[in-house]
C-alpha cells in the first residue's frame, strides 16, 4: 500500500487552517505535513519538505496566492498547488490555472470540496467548486446569448422583437408583410443563432432581452 499524500496548508487564518486539517487528516489518503501563515514561510517549506500538494490562500501576507503560484513554478518544485479564494471571477480562476494552480477551491466550499479536490489533483485531473463551474458556464451562456443577438439580421431582430411583445407568427406575418411561414423560418434560424430551443424558450429569450432589441 503507498504512503499518504502530504499536504501544506497556506493559509493566514488559524482556526480555517484547523477545520482544513482536521478534514484532510480524517482521509486515510492524506496527511498535512506542516501549516504557513504567509506566502513566504509556504514557499520555504515548499522548498524544504516537497509536499505532494499545497493549498494556497490568494489572501496572505508577504506573497500573495499568485505571486506563491510563481514563486513555486520558478523553484522546479514537483508539488501540485491548489488555490483556495473566495472569489469566482473569470479572471481570477483562468490567471490562477495559468500559473500551474490544479485546484481551484472557493472557501465557502472548501468544507465539502477540499478533499475530493486532493483526490482529484492527485490522480492528474483538475479540480474546480461546483458554484466556479456554475458561475462560468452561466456567464458563458450569456456571452453566447449577446454573441447571438448581434448576429441577428434587422428582419430577424424585427421578429424577435414581435415576439417579445406577444404576437403570434400570425400578427408578426401580417405586420411584416410576410408570410407565416417566412415568420416561422425566422423563429428557427433565430432559435440557433442564440442557443434556444423550442417557442416557449425562445418566447422567454425574447422577453429577458427585451430591452437590447429597441
């Protein structure tokens, strides 16, 4: 059977440190070999004793989580950090990957997802909270949806704007002087330029971007 895993915990906060470790030496695959206060006292352990992982707060003092990230890219140190914040910021989670981060634990979280976070870096996968996974993909649903509202054409934005003032294929027909079924043509290429399916989604669609079709 191989040894535990061996974890630093870099963090400024005593007690949060005390819960982190509490939970990561109750797995049997795990144990935290030593505690930082600051940025630069986990580097230097990082140096001394080769952790198999650190965990690393954004917020400390001395160095920060990304300047630490750099620091420990820099040193050719074998470890696989984790970057425990409590912001979910696109930016925050891509710099933080950029720099060599595995893990990336939202502190709000960290009670649930720490460990199987450590399960996960450890066997080469990466790791993200489930609320950073949400975050992004409903920011990226709706860049999509603003990516797909600009690629309407004017006719298109007409019908989308129709819809969203609750006409019928009919009404919008006869109000563009068009055909039904040229209007039902419309809500279909409309539906996949912005990522919807079926009337009663792209109805919806149409009434939350209401005011972007003036």
């Amino acid at each position: 059977m191989m040894g535990k895993k061996r974890v630093l915990i870099a963090d400024d906060h005593p007690i949060f440190r005390s819960g982190l470790r509490t939970l990561i030496d109750a797995d049997a695959s795990f144990t935290v070999m030593a505690e930082a206060a600051d940025g630069e006292q986990a580097l230097s352990l990082i140096i001394d004793e080769r952790p198999d992982v650190a965990i690393v707060d954004y917020n400390m003092p001395k160095l920060n989580g990304f300047e630490l990230l750099k620091k420990i890219s820099q040193s050719k140190v074998p470890v696989i950090p984790v970057m425990l914040t409590m912001h979910n910021e696109e930016a925050m989670f891509s710099k933080a990957f950029e720099l060599g981060a595995r893990g990336y634990v939202l502190k709000d979280s960290a009670g649930i997802d720490i460990v199987n976070c450590l399960h996960a870096v450890t066997q080469r996968q990466v790791y993200t909270s489930a609320a950073v996974t949400t975050y992004l993909f409903k920011r990226a649903s709706r860049i999509y949806a603003v990516d797909g509202l600009e690629s309407l054409t004017p006719t298109e934005r007409k019908v989308l704007r129709l819809i969203a003032d609750y006409k019928t294929s009919r009404e919008i027909a006869d109000e563009l002087s068009i055909s039904v079924r040229t209007v039902e043509n419309h809500r279909s290429n409309i539906s996949g330029r912005v990522g919807v399916t079926g009337s009663h989604a792209l109805f919806k669609f149409a009434i939350q971007h209401r005011s972007e079709l003036l």
